[in-house]
C-alpha cells in the first residue's frame, strides 16, 4: 500500500454511502474528519448515492424538510418522511443487488440501519459511513471537525469539495483513477465507474479493499 507519509487525516464531508473515489482516501489515510460546521449544500453527494441498477444508472436521494436549507448547519439538517424513503432506498438496493456475490454477507446490518428513522442527515451518514468502514474492516478512526477552518494542519489534507456529483464543480483528483471491477449489469451497460461503496462491496466482497488500494495513484 503507499500511504502518503506526510498526511495522518484526511478531512471530508459526510456524504451519504460515498463512493469509490471517497473511500479509496480512506484505505491511505486511518484518519478520517468529517466537516461538522459546514452548512448543507444541495446537489451534492450529501444526500445523493449512485447505485447500478438493471437499467442502469440510479440516483437514491434523502428528502429534506422543507425550508432553507442551504443555510442551516449540517448538524441540524433534518431528513423529511413525508414518503417512506427508507423502505424505498431499500427496495431499490435490493432490486439491484440481491444477486451480486456478497449481497448476503453485508445485508442484514446494512438493512438494519434503514430500519431507523434518523433526524438529521449528518448523524445518518455518519451511522452508514461507520458500518461500512467496519464491513470493510478499515482501520480508520473517525472524528469530528472542532470548527469550520478555512485552513488546516499540513498533515491534514482537506478534500472539501472534492468529490461532487456534478463534474464541473468537482476538482481534479489526480491520486484517482477507477479500476474495473465485475458488475452485475456491465454486459448491458458497460463498465460504470465510481458509483457508491455499495456497488463495490457487494460485487467484490473481501477484493474491494485491494480495488480500492490500486485506484490510488501515488506521486501526482
């Protein structure tokens, strides 16, 4: 593995089931810090996931109770249940991955936590980030931002920002390069890179950590 020496955190946003590009981060740094003074942001992958289905690309989004939201911290974002999101997040991933290899290893707690009904969104992923992080066995500690720093420790690298759904407002990574993986659907669509851990964990199992270390591109 090569772990960049001169960094011992990694400082991310909490965003709902990351994807590949977020967790390859966290198989190089055992430091994760997620941003807890930030205000929300929409469109981003804060509470959006991508996931392969069998028509292809799906986009699961968290409902958020109506109002300002932008303004609010991420602390204190609520999740809305005007519609049972969660049975229907469920549904979804379930439709798309019963049938990959290790959908049985991972389902039972993955399914637990879709079973509660967290208030706010920052807890939520929070909870998910955690469980997978544990699935995957990673030895990364998890801790929270003490205040919203424009500038951070040099041993901190501040990826803020980086990963976005929208390709224009993402910054270039140039540490990332996605590594194919067997997929469930890739005859009918086609290799899809970067889509939620999920994907990854369902289709490699106990691999996707060696996936994750080659889509590491050190030195540049």
């Amino acid at each position: 593995m090569n772990k960049p020496p001169e960094h011992k955190a990694v400082l991310l946003e909490a965003q709902y089931l990351p994807n590949v590009q977020y967790f390859s981060k966290l198989v190089q740094i055992p430091s994760l810090v997620l941003e807890a003074h930030e205000n929300y942001q929409k469109g981003s992958y804060r509470n959006r996931c991508h996931i392969a289905g069998a028509n292809g690309l799906m986009r699961l989004s968290i409902p958020l109770r109506k109002g300002k939201n932008e303004q609010l911290s991420i602390q204190k974002t609520e999740i809305s249940y005007d519609e049972p999101w969660t049975s229907q997040h469920w549904h979804s991933i379930r439709s798309a991955y019963g049938n990959a290899p290790y959908f049985p290893y991972y389902q039972d707690e993955i399914e637990a936590l879709f079973q509660d009904r967290p208030k706010y969104l920052f807890d939520w992923n929070k909870s998910l980030l955690q469980l997978i992080i544990d699935l995957l066995q990673l030895p990364v500690e998890i801790s929270l931002s003490e205040d919203f720093a424009k500038a951070v420790p040099d041993d901190t690298l501040d990826l803020r920002g980086h990963i976005h759904p929208k390709s224009h407002r993402q910054r270039v990574d140039r540490n990332f390069q996605p590594v194919p993986y067997p997929q469930l659907f890739e005859e009918r669509h086609g290799f899809l890179p970067n889509l939620s851990i999920l994907d990854l964990l369902f289709c490699a199992g106990p691999q996707a950590i060696l996936h994750l270390e080659e889509s590491y591109k050190p030195g540049e």
